[in-house]
C-alpha cells in the first residue's frame, strides 16, 4: 500500500515511507510474594502460557529472586485474557498470586 498526499501546488506526491497498521503489544508481568507455593506458580505457567516444566522453574526462579518477570508479549486482548486466567485460578486456589500487563 503506497501513500499519496497533495502538495502545495495541488499535485499529487508519494508518501516516501507507507503506514503500516502496527498494534500495540502488552507484555504480562509476574509478580512474586511470599506466600504462593514454587509448584503452583509453575504449574500456572504450564497450564496458561504452554511453557515447558524445565523453563517454567526457570522464569519462576526468575520471579523468586527479581521480584518480577515478563512472561510473554501478547496483543491487548491476549494479554488482558492471560491475565484474567490467572488471577482466577489464583484467588480459587486461595494464592496471593499477582499477574499485571503493561504497555510495551
Ligand atoms: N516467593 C514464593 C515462595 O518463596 C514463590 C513465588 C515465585 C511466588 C514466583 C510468586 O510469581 C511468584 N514460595
């Protein structure tokens, strides 16, 4: 797709660099606390983000330790249902567990 627009003197020119649709992406944050279980939070990345049980002890260590993680870049409807997933499952399960998206 090639953009034109009008010059000062009424012609029509070509737009050098075309638009493209790019939509926003959100990035879903771990959060750590003190209090939810090694297991479940690594069961909560297998279960909701398909990562494998040898890189879910990986980002969870990651959590432990930094206090936060990215966990995946999504589009905002992705990354808004993500969310939602695993805070539910969370509070069912009685863990503080905390997930947040954040513009990227
Ligand atoms: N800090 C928790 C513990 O020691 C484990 C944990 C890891 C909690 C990651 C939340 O997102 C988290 N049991």
């Amino acid at each position: 797709m090639t953009d034109t627009k009008l010059n000062t003197d009424n012609e029509t020119v070509t737009l050098s660099k075309p638009k493209t649709a790019k939509p926003p992406m959100y990035k879903v944050i771990l959060l750590n606390d003190d209090f939810t279980p090694m297991e479940f939070v690594v069961h909560i990345l297998e279960k909701f983000f398909g990562i494998t049980h040898d890189l879910a002890i990986n980002i969870m260590l990651t959590v432990h330790q930094k206090g936060l993680a990215v966990i995946g870049v999504f589009s905002h409807d992705v990354a808004e249902s993500k969310v939602n997933q695993v805070m539910a499952y969370s509070r069912k399960n009685q863990h503080p567990l905390q997930c947040t998206m954040e513009k990227e």
